[in-house]
C-alpha cells in the first residue's frame, strides 16, 4: 500500500509520540492547521514542508512520498564511513607487505 503526505505527517508525529497541539506550536501553526494537513484537507506550502523535514528529521522525499529512505544523506554518510573503513584496511595491509618486503631485502 502506498502511503500519502497526510499519512506519513500523522505516522511521524505518532511514532515520536507528539501531540497534534506540542507539533504545531513546534511547526509555528495552529492545531487545527495542521489536524487539515494530517487528514488531507489543506495542502502545506513549501516554507511549511521544510519546517516538517527539520522537525521531523526526513528528507522532503521522505515527506512527500517520493522515497521510503527518511534519511538518505545519513544513508550516504554511512556509506562513506564503511568506504573509508574498507581504504584503511586496504592501506594497512598494504603497509604491513611493505615492510614485510623492506624486511625480507634486510636480510638478503
């Protein structure tokens, strides 16, 4: 099933366990604004969407639909930390044949 924006606005404040009144005083709008917004009444305007990405901590994609990834700059910084991680060990084990090599021609 295919989650809408009024689904996905409502699911994030539930999941963080906020009330409709503590995220719209957050959000800088009225309850009943944004009890419209989470049932499909009213569609936000950008400057709102931006406002909810902050708050909530998702992506406009996420937000809006366009993507089941919340998050996808986290996703990517991961990404590098395991890239990074993956060089050490490449360049670690390529020190210690090095020095196994300068070790070996020692002995010669």
């Amino acid at each position: 099933m295919e989650r809408s924006f009024p689904e996905t606005l409502s699911a994030l404040r539930r999941e963080r366990n906020i009330s409709q009144r503590a995220a719209a005083a957050d959000l800088n709008i009225s309850q009943a604004l944004l009890s419209h917004y989470e049932n499909g009444v009213r569609e936000p305007g950008l400057s709102f969407v931006c406002r909810a990405c902050d708050y909530y901590g998702v992506s406009a994609d996420y937000l809006l639909c366009r993507s089941d990834n919340t998050n996808p700059v986290h996703n990517i910084a991961a990404m590098t930390v395991d890239f990074l991680d993956n060089m050490q060990q490449i360049l670690d084990k390529a020190r210690q044949e090095v020095k196994q090599l300068s070790t070996e021609e020692d002995k010669i």
